[in-house]
C-alpha cells in the first residue's frame, strides 16, 4: 500500500527522483499529499515544469518541519525548501519543496523558507524566499531557539 494519497501526481516525475520521493516518504512512514508537481502556477523557470520537482503536505506526521527538512537532507535532493504555510485546497499546510535541478560542479545546493506576502492581510500577492540559516528558522517560528 502506497503512502502517497495521490500517485498519479507522481508518474511524470523523472525516473530516479520519484524513487527518491517515494523512499523519502517511506521512510517517513506517514501519509503524503501531493500538493503540487508538474501542475499549478510556479515561477517561469520552476523545475517543476520539468518534472523535477515536488511540494509534499505530511497530514499526519508529528514531528516538525524542520525535522522533514532534517530527514529530506540525507535522501539527498538538490534543492529543499520549507513551505510553512502553504495554500492548498483552500487551507495552510506545513510543507516541503524537493527538487533535483541540475547543479554545476561547485553550486551549491539550494535551501530556502518560503513565506507567503499578503496585500491588506488578505489577498496572497506572492511568497517571499529566505537563506535557511538559523536566524531565518527562528525569525519566521521554524524552530524556537538555535543555540550555535
């Protein structure tokens, strides 16, 4: 039985990063929505566009955001980033971005925070992107405290 609530959000990926995905999420060992692959609006150049990207909602898993961060590290995705609040289906969800953008030989692997900006604290205008370090982690309420 699959994790994944929605599989068919997944058979477009690229072959050796949706193994990736679904090892991720088997290790987790929780339930995960797709909220976002090749569909949706995305910036111009989004590596979801070429199937190389994923946003995931965990529903059910009790640990923290930064926790899926912790664990998406050690499957080794290029590209990772928090999604504290993102929109989906009408409803915020923690979430995680997971890509395998082609890198150059010494780039770095991007990380980031992904923070949504309203207009009149209403209308979502765009996200705001942040470095993931731990200044961003506890100014945006990722985690509580860092201690360095």
């Amino acid at each position: 039985m699959s994790l994944i609530i929605n599989p068919d959000k997944i058979q477009k990926l690229d072959a050796s990063f949706k193994k990736r995905v679904e090892a991720f999420v088997t290790y987790l060992n929780a339930k995960a929505i797709i909220a976002y692959s090749n569909d949706g609006s995305h910036t111009r150049n989004s590596f979801h566009y070429e199937n190389l990207a994923i946003d995931i909602i965990f529903p059910d898993y009790k640990g923290s955001l930064f926790s899926l961060y912790l664990i998406a590290e050690r499957f080794g995705f290029n590209g990772i980033g928090l999604y504290p609040k993102l929109k989906f289906e009408g409803k915020n969800f923690p979430a995680i971005h997971l890509d395998e953008r082609k890198l150059g030989d010494l780039e770095q692997r991007p990380r980031w925070i992904a923070i949504p900006e309203y207009r009149n604290d209403v209308q979502k205008i765009r996200n705001a992107y942040y470095p993931l370090n731990p200044h961003n982690l506890v100014k945006h309420k990722i985690l509580t405290k860092v201690e360095l």
